[in-house]
C-alpha cells in the first residue's frame, strides 16, 4: 500500500488550521479531519501543560482549495 501524507498548517495569528492534500479523497475527507483533530487535541494539552494561553479549540479548520493534485496516487 503506497504511503501518501498531508499537512495541516496551524496559524496562530489568525486563529485557523488549514489542511493541503494533494491526493484529497472525499471517501478519506473525514478520517484526515479527525486525524488533524488528534493534533489540536495534542496541541491544547500542551499549551495547557505549559500554560500558554491559546485555546486551539476555537480555531476554523479548513481545506485549502486550490492545491496541485497527484496523478493515480504517484509521488
């Protein structure tokens, strides 16, 4: 099974969390949501370890629309 990553960028100055995919699947949209949730989960509990005062929680998480895409899954 060939192995494909993406990104998820958290931006802290505007309060967002964008993911780029370039092999986006509508059939695995929702498992690499709840995969980005795992991080912001990480992230808050650090931030709360460490007493920072940001609460990830109530960034928007979006997709970034318009990214280059890879043909048949081919790195």
């Amino acid at each position: 099974m060939p192995i494909h990553w993406y990104l998820c960028v958290i931006d802290f100055k505007n309060s967002h969390i964008q993911i780029l995919d370039s092999l986006r699947s509508r059939s695995r949209d929702e498992f690499r949501f709840k995969n980005v949730k795992t991080v912001v989960e990480f992230c808050q509990t650090f931030f709360k370890l460490y007493d920072i005062g940001k609460d990830i929680f109530q960034f928007s998480i979006n997709w970034v629309p318009s990214i280059p895409t890879q043909d048949n899954g081919l790195v």
